[in-house]
C-alpha cells in the first residue's frame, strides 16, 4: 500500500483461494458498454479485469500486454502458467492479451504530483477530445458521447503550468461499486487509469492504441466522491509514446497509479 493511501481497502487474496472456482481458468467476456475504439473493448478496462483474475483483491501490481484488439460481447478462453504467473487471454486467432504480476520487491513509482480538484475541473475545459476530429467520442472512458452513469465521461485537459500533464475530474458513478464492497471495482480504477495517459498523446494527426499498462492500486475509491486524475507524457520513441497515470481519492490521497506504452497505428 502506497504510504499516503487510505487503509482501509480489500485484502489481496489469491485467485482460486479457499477451494472456490479458479476465477483465471473461467471465460472472460467484455461486455459491449465498456468499448474504447469504436467497435473493441477498451484497453484499461480489460487490464483491470485481467490483473483482478491474476492476482485477485484489488488488482495491484500486474502489467498487462495487449496484443490486438479486445472482442467484444464474446467469451474468451484464459490460461494459466503457474511457473511464470501469466494469464493469457486469446481466442482461436491467438492470444490477445497477457497479465503477469510485477516483482514485489519492486520500488512503487512516483506518483505525478497533485492539483487541486478546481484546478482539474479548469483544465477539463479544454479536452482536446471535444473537437470534430475525435475518434473515440463513444468511448467508456473518454467517450464525451457517453451519458452521465454510462460512461466514465473522463474529459483530461492539459495543465496551463504543465505543458506534459493533463488533469480531469472523477466522480465514480454507483453503478461502479463491486457487489458487497461499498467500493469502487478494480477494473474501473485500471480504466480511468488508461485514457487520461493517451490524451498526453493524441491529437488531429495522432491516433494511440495501449499496449501496455502496469498498474498500483492502493485504495479503491467509493462513489459518488470526485477524485482526480492526471495524466503525464513521458516520451515519444518511432510509434511508440509512454505516459503515466495517477489517481487521488477525494482526501487528495494518491489511490492508484499506472505506466503505460502506446502505440500509433501504422499510416
């Protein structure tokens, strides 16, 4: 647990634990409201539910590859290697994406610093994603098509004092709360996580895709409470673009925080 985050959070507890079905060799679907890209499922989402199925509780520590696009409304097949802790997720075409739990004795990141939740709501006002050009306007995340309670409605605009860092304002719907918690679940943390690090990137001429996310997850947040969420842009290498994403719950304690790898499709 990251040494500012609120304590009290679920435990992390082995997939498959106390004789109950092992949750990593169960058909995962992803559902069609929770879409990135305009006809597959978006990426932190999917993550979320990966490293939820690897590493059970909160979902902390895992990094997860995305090979190509997620399906969606349709059952896909998990694998399990118990020597290397990878879950693979795939199809008759291949594997579509990998979790595999990070090195404990791993350093935690450095969370991005924190702005204030005006100063996120300020920055909201100019989400490049409000323009014509917008390709995913009906994302869950970032989609400003989505209705209020349906999408996330993350609307990250870049800071006026931090020419490499966006910031929005999250307010968890209830609809978001995991069954008998009271809290927010894991994969909606993973996808708020995600898009806020591509809009670092994305522009008219600039699509991203994730490729890769390793996420933290220190405490889940509860709704109906607005956190904020910063995005960072790392650097730019050929197609490849790396961001960071951190979350702060609304006592302005960091709750999350993510790395990720993009990739611009080929022209």
């Amino acid at each position: 647990m990251h040494p500012n985050a609120r304590s009290h959070s679920p435990e992390q507890t082995p997939s498959g634990a106390g004789g109950a079905a092992d949750p990593r060799s169960a058909p995962l679907v992803v559902p069609g409201r929770f879409n990135g890209p305009p006809g597959m499922g978006n990426g932190g989402y999917l993550a979320g539910l990966l490293a939820t199925r690897a590493v059970g509780g909160i979902a902390s520590g895992v990094t997860v590859t995305l090979r190509r696009a997620v399906p969606l409304d349709r059952a896909l097949a998990l694998a399990h290697d118990a020597a290397s802790g990878t879950l693979t997720l795939a199809e008759d075409a291949g594997a579509i994406a990998e979790a595999i739990p990070v090195d404990p004795a791993l350093p935690l990141p450095t969370p991005i610093d924190p702005v204030t939740p005006a100063e996120a709501a300020e920055a909201s006002r100019s989400f490049p994603g409000f323009a014509a050009w917008n390709p995913y306007t009906d994302c869950f995340v970032c989609g400003p098509d989505r209705a209020e309670g349906d999408g996330l409605r993350l609307f990250p605009g870049m800071l006026a004092d931090r020419p490499d860092t966006n910031a929005c304002v999250w307010t968890p719907h209830g609809s978001l709360v995991a069954p008998g918690t009271g809290q927010v679940a894991p994969e909606f943390v993973w996808a708020a996580l995600d898009c806020p690090g591509g809009w670092t990137g994305i522009d008219r001429d600039t699509a991203l895709l994730l490729g890769r996310m390793t996420a933290h997850v220190y405490a889940l947040p509860y709704p109906d409470e607005p956190c904020v969420v910063l995005g960072r842009l790392l650097g730019r290498d050929g197609r490849k673009v790396r961001t960071a994403t951190t979350l702060y719950d609304a006592e302005g304690r960091p709750a999350a925080h993510a790395e990720q790898v993009w990739i611009a499709p080929r022209a």
